[in-house]
C-alpha cells in the first residue's frame, strides 16, 4: 500500500523545482515573443507582459512581411527534409535490424558492433569527403540529397534502437504466420513491423529532433540556395534583426511548434520505445 512520506514530499518538491528551472528559457522566450520591444527593455524577463500582443508573429509571418517569404520556405524545406529522412530511417532502420537480429551468422554480430562504432564516431570528421563526394553525384544544394545524408548520418542510430526491440521480440508470431502461409515480406510488414510502434516512434522523434535542429550540416550543404532549412534562414534573419528582441524571440518560438506538436502526438510510443531501448 502506497504511503504519503516525507520522502516522498521531498522528491516531489525537488521535481517541481527542477522542471520549473528546465521550464523558465522556454517561458522567457514565450513572454518575451508576446511583449513590444519598449516593454521587453523596461520590464523583467520572466514578467508576463501586461499588454499581450501577437503582432509579432504577425509580422513574421504576413504575405506583406518582408521575412515571411523566407520563413515560410524554410518551414517549407524542413518538414521535407525531416519527413523523407523519417521515412527512409524507419524502413531502412527496421529492415536492417531486423535481418541483423534475425541472423544466427557471425557477420550479424559483427555488422551490429559496427553500427554502434557509427554511432561514437562524430559526424563532422567526414563533413569534407561527405562534401566532395554529395557535389561529385550532385546531391548539394537540393532537399533529396539531404534526405540521404542525414539517412546515412542517423542509420546506425535506428538500427540500434530497432535491433534492441527485435531481439526482445520473440519467433513465436513469425513462426505462427508462416504456418499460415505467409512468406518473410508478409512476415516482416503485417506481423513484426505493427509490433515495433514503440521502437518507431522512438526512431521518428529522435530523428526529427536531430534533424529539424541541425544547422552545420543544412548550412554546408544548402547554403546561398532557395531550400535553406528553418535553423539557416533563422540564423540570417535574426543577424539582421540585431536587437529587436521581440522578434527574434517570436521566430525561435514559431521553429519550435511543429516539432514540439509533432512530440506531443507520438511521446507515448517514445516513452515506451526509450523504456524497452534501455531494458534491451
């Protein structure tokens, strides 16, 4: 029977003061995108603003706005961008770890050591050859080419995360539907892979993160071109913004509502997915 302690007390207390602690950047910057710029210079960072206004957001993002253009493309290149590399991390990811966890060869060990090795490494030793090799196949300066870089920068990350769940995952199902008639691609796609929400979810929230905060790699490779990602176009703008605070702080607020919508909608299967990643 669970008994209300002072330990108890205690742990909560500690709870609610580091969450307000990781909670008060994201206040600051969501009072500050909603305050004019006298009110952000003459009032505390962390004061709600008395007049609230949105006229911000409005003038980022109107058609009459000299920036909306911009921000909107970016908006635009980014979920592209993010969205393919989901995709082809989720059905390359999930294929390939399956094989891996399925194989009773000793490559499959082997292959599944070098993907952990990939996932040590820093990606930015390779940014020169990635570079000269994306410009020579003529991947540099276009969203799909980016797509593919960061499916080969993020692959080894998903078959780690896939591979941890196959192998909790036992052969009865497969074995069951075989007998049935059905062969490994039926196998693979209406048995194991509906079983694997968690790990996937896991996989496009982690990915999506990764790929929708880059700004090295976006800015190397899509630099000077029309499908610079959000992080590029917020970084030239909020150059040439110098102290306007308010509006700085309203762009870096309108970066983060896709991808914070897009955690809230699957944090579920990612909480299930980190929790069997670790028991793994």
């Amino acid at each position: 029977m669970f008994r209300y302690s002072k330990k108890t007390l205690t742990i909560e207390i500690v709870t609610i003061v580091a969450t307000a602690i990781l909670l008060l950047p994201f206040w600051i910057l969501l009072m500050g995108s909603l305050k004019t710029l006298p009110a952000i210079m003459t009032t505390p960072a962390v004061a709600p603003p008395t007049q609230p206004t949105i006229e911000n957001f409005v003038q980022l993002l109107s058609p009459a706005s000299s920036s909306s253009g911009n921000i909107w493309a970016g908006l635009a290149s980014s979920a592209v961008i993010t969205a393919g590399s989901i995709i082809l991390l989720v059905v390359l990811g999930s294929l390939a770890a399956y094989g891996i966890s399925r194989s009773t060869s000793r490559w499959s060990r082997r292959s599944y050591y070098l993907f952990l090795v990939a996932i040590i490494l820093p990606t930015q030793l390779g940014t020169l050859p990635l570079y000269i090799g994306a410009r020579n196949v003529g991947l540099v300066g276009n969203p799909w080419g980016m797509i593919l870089i960061y499916t080969g920068m993020l692959l080894p990350l998903s078959v780690f995360l896939y591979a941890n769940f196959f192998r909790n995952l036992g052969p009865e199902y497969e074995e069951a539907a075989v007998i049935d008639g059905a062969n490994r691609y039926q196998v693979f796609w209406r048995i194991v892979f509906p079983l694997m929400s968690p790990a996937t979810g896991t996989v496009a929230i982690l990915a999506g993160l990764i790929v929708w905060n880059d700004f090295f790699t976006a800015l190397i490779f899509l630099n000077g071109t029309p499908y610079q990602t959000l992080p590029v176009v917020m970084y030239s703008y909020v150059g040439s913004l110098v102290s306007q605070w308010n509006l700085i702080f309203a762009v870096v607020i309108v970066s983060m509502i896709p991808i914070l919508a897009f955690y809230a909608f699957a944090q579920k299967k990612f909480i299930q997915g980190y929790a069997g990643g670790l028991k793994g």
